[in-house]
C-alpha cells in the first residue's frame, strides 16, 4: 500500500530541495516533480518527493482527520 501525505513546506534549500514539516518532524524532500513551490505551501509528498501542491484547507482537513484516527504524518511516512 502507498501513502502520500500533506506536509508543509517550511524552507527552500535549492531549486529542488526543500525542507518540509511533518508533524513537528522535519524531512528534506525533493521538489523536482513540482514548479513554484514556496515556503508555507502544503505540499503531498511520497517516498521523499513532493507530487503536487495542495490546498491549505484541504491539507488541514486530513490532517485533522489523521489526528482523530490517533495516526501522526511521521507515523503515515513510515
């Protein structure tokens, strides 16, 4: 089974490196599959590449959805 998961992106490195935040976790990623990336966007991300960008209210919603199944992101990424 695959999992992708909502991050957020909370530094730009280089042109396809970023710094995303999962759950108070912090994970470099690969931007590389995406353009316009920028700090603060929520991006989906999987086996330590960001697919797509995602909006925030979305990213929130599974997120909140993912904390009242007691599954953290860290936890989704493993």
């Amino acid at each position: 089974m695959c999992l992708a998961i909502p991050a957020r992106v909370v530094e730009i490195t280089d042109s396809e490196q970023a710094i995303v935040d999962l759950g108070g976790v912090r994970k470099e990623v690969s931007l590389a599959l995406v353009e316009g990336i920028e700090v603060g966007d929520y991006v989906i991300i999987h086996v330590g590449y960001a697919l797509t960008r995602l909006d925030p209210q979305e990213a929130e919603k599974t997120l909140a959805l993912m904390a009242d199944a007691e599954l953290t992101p860290t936890e989704a990424a493993s």
